[in-house]
C-alpha cells in the first residue's frame, strides 16, 4: 500500500472507497524548552524548538494514519493530507485520507 496525495493512483482507478483512515497526535515539549520558544515569538527570529515540534507531530501522526487505513483493507490511500492545530507548548496534527480499492486500469499518463 502506497500512499498519495494525488486524487489518484497512475494506472489504476479506485474500484471502491472504504472510508477515512486518520491518524492523530499532540506532542509536547519539556516546559523549559516551550517557555524559550514562545520568548522567541516575542523577540522574533527562528524558534528552532517549534518546527522540531512540529515535525515530530507530524511524523508520528502518518504511521497512525496507514495502521488505521490498514484495517479497513485498502489497497491505497489517497488524498492524503495533513491539518494542525495551534495549542499553547503544543503540537496536533493529523494525518488523513481516503482508503480505497483499486485495480489496474484507468488514466496512464
């Protein structure tokens, strides 16, 4: 199972949708480490503690999406997208997209 986040895969079609395969996850930072970043925002330049932040997240919340889109039996999952939420020494993120079955065929440009 590969994995898009175009609307389809080249060479096949999507036979049939079997529903959302998400995956969420909040991370937290040490407050010490949270309370440097967010002195950062006030005095601006890069807050390096916050990208990391939100990179784990989001690396974290992918294997959780394709475990849940796994149970349904897809053979893809497309549209993947990701989506954040903003919380205080915080990150959300979620992994979502549609699990599908497909078969060979379709568009082969």
């Amino acid at each position: 199972m590969l994995p898009r986040t175009t609307f389809e895969r080249p060479g096949t079609r999507i036979v049939r949708c079997l529903g959302l395969g998400r995956g969420l996850t909040v991370r937290t930072r040490w407050l010490p480490m949270t309370v440097g970043g967010a002195l950062r925002t006030l005095f601006g330049g890069r807050a390096g503690i916050l990208p990391d932040l939100g990179e784990s997240a989001r690396a974290e919340s992918f294997p959780l999406m394709i475990s849940h889109a796994r149970a349904l039996g897809p053979h893809a999952v497309v549209r993947v997208w990701y989506d954040a939420g903003p919380m205080v020494g915080a990150a959300e993120v979620l992994s979502y997209g549609t699990a599908g079955v497909v078969e060979a065929g379709g568009d082969r440009r």
